[in-house]
C-alpha cells in the first residue's frame, strides 16, 4: 500500500511539473509572437497604428 502511496505521489507531482512548464512555454512563446506582430506592423506599416475610435 505504501508502495502504491510513493506512485501516486510522484505520479501527482511530475503531472505539476509537466503542466508548469507547458503554461510557461504557452506564456513565453505567446509573448515573443506578440513582439513579433508589433515588429511586423511597425515595418508594414511604419508606427504602430493607433485603435479605432467608435
């Protein structure tokens, strides 16, 4: 039963950890895309285009 306890234990905390890293590459690969699109807009564009006002 312990033996069955340690698994799942360590089955619960790489799950933790698997998903920890996941989220931050979404965020950090997210966040470099996003600087991306502003570089591209800026050279198409020439400045940053400003929202529209409705």
């Amino acid at each position: 039963m312990d033996a069955l306890k340690g698994i799942f234990k360590f089955m619960v905390a790489s799950t933790l950890i698997v998903s920890g890293v996941l989220l931050g590459g979404t965020i950090f690969a997210g966040k470099k895309i996003d600087k991306f699109g502003d570089k591209l807009q800026t050279k198409l564009y020439g400045s940053k285009s400003k929202k529209p006002n409705y």
